[in-house]
C-alpha cells in the first residue's frame, strides 16, 4: 500500500474532478484519467504510462470507433507493481543512458540497464485541462531520487503526458550545469498488438540499424519489418514518422516524433521471455516495442544552459 497521506495530498493538490484521479495500485500510486477522448493511467514510479485506450464513438454514431477500443498499450498479465521493481509493459523512460551502461568496463554490475529513472517516484507538478478535451499531467524527476554515484550532472528532467484523441509524451532534459552533458535516452513503448503474426512495422525502409541479436552488426533495413522470432535492433537517423499496421485489429499506429532519431523493435519471443520470467504466458505473442529515442551515435549533447525535448505522439489510424 503506499503512503495514504501522500496520496490524499496528491488528490487535494491535482485532482481534476470528473478527470484525474490518484488512485493505489499495488505498492504504487496511480494518476487514472479519463476524459471525452480515451482512458489512460500513469504510475508515479517511473512516470510511467501503464495504459491508454481511446473511447468508443457516441452510439447510433455512423463514425467507427477509431480502434473499436482495443487498447494501445500492452501492460504484462505478470506486471508488479512493488516499490522500486520496474514493471514491464507501459511506457518506461530510459534516461540518461539507454540498455547497458556505455562504460562497461570496470563497473561493478550496479548500473541498472535504461538508466535509474524508472524505478523511482518521481513528482507531480501540474495538471491541467484543455478546451479541446485533452488532460495533461506534468511529473519531474525529484533531485533527491538521482544517485550521485551514477550521475552527478546538474540535469532537470520533466515528463509532460497529454491525454485527448491521441496520447503524447514530452521528455525534457534541462543542462543546469556548466558543461555539456550527453544523454541517450528512450520511449520504451509497448504496443498491445492482435496477434505479433498480424502485425508489420513500416517506415524504417532505407535505415541503418544495429542488430543486437548478430553481435551489433550493422545492416540496412530493405522491407516493412515482420516478426516471427526474437528481435531487438536499434534503427538509427529515422524518419519522423513509422507505423505498425495491425491487420487483425484493422488499425494502423502511427508514431509521430521530434528530436528523435532512433527507433528501437523489440520483441523477446519465447526463449527471453522465459528469461525475464515476467512476460506472461504467450505475452510476446500480444506485445511489440516500437521505441522512441536517441541511441548510440544518436545520442544527444546538451549544452550548459541548454533543453532537449524528446516528443512523441501516437496516433490511431484506419488499416488501409
Ligand atoms: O528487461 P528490460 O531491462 O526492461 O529491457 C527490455 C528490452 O529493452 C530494449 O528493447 C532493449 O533493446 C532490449 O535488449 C531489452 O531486452
């Protein structure tokens, strides 16, 4: 159970009546939105969008539901929600470095893989409403969760959450020191999907990426990307916009981004399932990660003084 006080000031402070609500789920507190567009709940621990769903069109409406509410984001059946555990499913931040940490070497094992932000509490500053409907709920990461052994820069780093017809995310690093400071950083979104043998990624035609899978080759992307085994390959210098086009479910994801330039698809299949142990029975086969981020040569130097502001934007279209 976390803390009824801090839960109860949460409401008090950034309720929206009708709209927002801070609710405990597990160990954790949860800020559960609804409004006229979709439904959407966000974890303190990690800032982290756990789901999102768009609402069904008015009824005897002749306008179809954009995804007959099937919802975008996959969230594990096996999920925990335990202080300080990451929870796998949602939208993790991976900040400031992503997957392993880049100086490896000689580190003793305690440098969490994506970073440390998403397996601590971070704050919330401001909610609000627009007059188009949208929800928006702002959280920073607390100065007092950055452990100074793993980074001693003088960063700021926001989450903005805008909650309407489409989910956005805005990921803000400010340089508050007087050096430079270089980031990677992800979106690790997970997509909920009909079936992974339904799906494809289009988009990444023409991309470099790194396989993971094939010692960190580099290779060229040629055709739209379908999965049936294990996958985890960093694009890198991609385009604005990709999709995934769900045939079983007739919609199209589009994922509309700026200041990123990596795209990440990651799909464990069934040998690292096992090995993560927190997939769920047959999870892969629901799920695919589509990441939106700054990766390896894409990583980002911020200037002292200077912001960066990762954006993405999902978008439920009609399968065409
Ligand atoms: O298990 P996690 O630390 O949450 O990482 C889950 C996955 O994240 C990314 O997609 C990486 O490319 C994968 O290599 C990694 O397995």
């Amino acid at each position: 159970m976390p803390d009824q006080q801090k839960l109860a000031t949460l409401n008090e402070q950034f309720a929206i009546e009708g709209q927002l609500q801070f609710n405990a789920t597990g160990d954790l507190i949860v800020a559960d939105i609804t409004n006229q567009h979709a439904t959407a709940s966000i974890a303190l621990q990690g800032a982290q969008v756990l789901s999102w769903a768009a609402k069904r069109a008015a009824k005897g409406s002749a306008e179809r539901g954009a995804d007959e509410q099937q919802p975008l984001i996959w969230l594990s059946d096996e999920a925990t929600f335990i202080a300080g555990k990451t929870i796998r499913g949602g939208i993790p931040v991976c900040w400031p470095w992503f997957g392993a940490h880049p100086d490896r070497e000689g580190y003793p094992d305690n440098r969490p893989a994506h970073g440390f932000v998403r397996a601590v509490v971070w704050d919330v500053t401001e909610t609000s409403t627009t007059a188009a409907g949208q929800t928006n709920i702002v959280f920073r990461l607390p100065q007092t969760q950055v452990p100074p052994a793993l980074w001693s820069h003088n960063t700021e780093l926001e989450l903005h959450v805008s909650v309407g017809a489409t989910l956005e995310l805005n990921l803000i690093t400010r340089n508050h020191g007087s050096e430079t400071v270089t980031i990677s950083q992800a979106l690790h979104s997970y997509f909920a999907v009909s079936d992974i043998n339904n799906v494809a990624v289009k988009g990444l035609e023409g991309c470099q990426f790194i396989d993971a899978l094939d010692d960190w080759q580099r290779k060229v992307e040629i055709t739209p990307i379908c999965i049936d085994a294990e996958i985890d390959r960093i694009y890198q210098n991609t385009k604005p916009v990709c999709s995934l086009e769900d045939k079983g479910w007739q919609r199209r994801i589009n994922i509309e981004t700026n200041n990123s330039r990596s795209t990440v698809v990651w799909n464990p299949w069934i040998d690292k399932s096992a090995r993560l142990g927190d997939m769920g029975e047959g999870g892969y086969l629901n799920m695919l990660c589509i990441e939106t981020g700054n990766i390896a040569e894409d990583r980002v130097s911020i200037a002292a003084g200077a912001e960066h502001c990762l954006s993405v934007c999902y978008r439920i279209a009609q399968y065409d």
